[in-house]
C-alpha cells in the first residue's frame, strides 16, 4: 500500500521543493551599502576632477616633487637625514665615500707644487741670462730655450692648478644638499649602498616643500573652458568626506596632455586629454599626504549642454 503511493508522494514533494526554490531565487536582495559615502559638491554648477597632492615650489613648472640624485656614483658614507626631516636649503642630504677623491686631491696639490717649483726655476735662469752683460756667454739658440722654458712651465702651472680644481669640485659634488627648503618625503639609500649616478626609476630621495601643499587637478578638456582662474574649489579625501579643505587657485599649466591616471570608472575614456590646474592648500593636522588622491569640485558656468537646453526651452 505504502509502495503504492511513494512514487506521487516523491512527485509532490519535488515539485514543492522546486517552487520553493524558484521563490528564493526570485527574491531581489537589497543593494550593499558603500564603502564609504561618496563627496557631495557644495556649488550647484561645478567642474569634477581628480586631485593628487604634490609638494609645493616658488616655480609653478616645477610643481612636482623633487627626485634627488647625485652626479657622482659611489658608497653612501653617512646620511644627515630621514624620512619627515625639515630641512633648509644648503643642508647636508648624504654624503658618497670620498677616500679615493681624498688621495687625488693629493695628488693634484703635490703637482701643482711641483709646476710652481718648476716654473720659478726657469723663471729664475731666464732672468739670469736676461741679466749677462755680455751677450757672448750665451747663444741666441739657449736665451731662446730658457724662455720658452718659462712659457712650459706657465702651461703646466695652468694645468696642473686646473686638474686640482677639477678634483676640488668632484670632492664638493660628493656632498649632496637640499635645493631649497622643504622635507625629506621618501628615503631610498643607506649607509653601505652605491648610489648610481644618473635619472633613477626610482630616487635616491624624494624631496619637496610640504607647507602650503600643492593639489593638481586634472579637468577633462570638455570641462576645461568652464574653469576660470581664481574660482573657489573644495577637496574631499576619498574614503572619509568629512576631510576636506578649501583649495586656493594658483595657476593653470596650459599645456592640455593625455590622461595618466585613472579612477577605474567604467565610462572614463583612456585617450581622455586633460587640463591641470594648481591649487594650494594647508592640511594642518589632517591626514592629508604626498601622492594622495582626492575628489575635487571647481565652481564652475553650467555645462553647454545645459545651457543650450536652457535657450531651446526658453525660446520655445
């Protein structure tokens, strides 16, 4: 009897499985909360763009940060520095090992000795044969070598006084200063490593004047013309919009070039051309940081598009 009815029993309770199944799937699930809340735009027409915080300069061309090498190649031997240190411009960075250029600077101070002393030797015989009363003692041909003696040792005096200077100004470029005031950002060397001379992926020491900050703003070449020189912006720190500060305008860098960085939106166009626009500020005691990114809102005109929808609707 039971047998009878298992198999319909079995059908039904498939079938009901089956339905509750689709029910759940169907079910729509509520969207997760963000991360972070996005920034708001505190102007009611603006310019979006995305900010990255530099070190400042005096010289708007030279808004980056300052990548410290050195001209001659060699073991770091001390280092006057760290990472966050201040430092005014002059002050000792780091120093390369200057035994070698020690000993050839000896060198070069011995030979120059040696060419004074040879010149005031033939300096002293020429004289001597300038002052013979009687010409007789001495022939045309030898009054001839002893001065042109003279001219040889004069030469080698140059050259040697030249060579010393040459190792003098080696010795000095051993020693590595800060261009200007500013702060220490990145420390990549220590004491016993060779710093290799030359461009560098990656610098020795990274540099730059951290008070007031620089922000560089990338605005879309569309957006550019809405963006006039001394309109008020506000940068927002990703991941907490609470931290903002107001941005003061310091210039524009005309040069419109290709984007770089990107926001990994789905709709930003990787051919997307941009124009820079510099802006100031002071981050006090705000976790704001070199090479950070922020949302930045410029007030700007309303867009063209917007403003032609506004003449159509109004001529209508």
């Amino acid at each position: 009897m039971i047998r009878k009815y298992l198999i319909p029993i079995l059908a039904v309770a498939g079938i009901g499985f089956g339905i509750v199944m689709v029910a759940r799937g169907n079910k729509t699930n509520p969207p997760a909360p963000p991360v972070a809340q996005p920034s708001q735009s505190p102007y009611p027409t603006f310019v979006a763009g995305e900010g990255t915080v530099e070190a400042s300069s005096g010289n708007l061309a030279t808004s980056e940060n300052i990548a410290i090498g050195t001209q001659v190649a060699g073991l770091v031997s001390k280092i006057y520095v760290q990472v966050g240190s201040r430092v005014k411009a002059g002050d000792l960075l780091f120093t390369i090992d200057d035994r070698a250029t020690l000993a050839q600077l000896a060198q070069q101070q011995a030979a120059v000795q040696v060419a004074e002393a040879t010149l005031e030797q033939a300096t002293n015989q020429f004289a001597l044969a300038e002052d013979l009363t009687d010409r007789r003692a001495l022939s045309r041909q030898q009054f001839l070598t002893l001065r042109d003696a003279v001219t040889v040792a004069k030469a080698g005096l140059a050259q040697a006084r030249a060579n010393l200077q040459a190792v003098e100004t080696n010795l000095k470029l051993l020693t590595v200063r800060a261009p200007e005031d500013g702060e220490v950002l990145q420390l990549n060397i220590h004491v016993g490593e060779y710093a290799q001379a030359g461009v560098l992926a990656t610098p020795l020491i990274l540099f730059g004047n951290t008070d007031p900050l620089w922000m560089l703003v990338d605005v879309d070449e569309e957006d550019a013309w809405r963006v006039k020189a001394g309109t008020p912006a506000v940068a927002f720190l990703r991941g907490n919009r609470n931290i903002k500060v107001p941005l003061t305008f310091v210039g524009f860098e005309p040069d419109v070039v290709p984007k770089t960085s990107l926001t990994g939106g789905t709709t930003e166009r990787v051919d997307t051309r941009v124009l820079d626009v510099v802006y100031s500020f002071h981050r006090g005691d705000l976790p704001i940081y070199v090479g950070d990114l922020m949302d930045v809102f410029i007030e700007a005109p309303p867009s063209a598009a917007t403003t032609n929808a506004t003449v159509a609707f109004t001529s209508n």
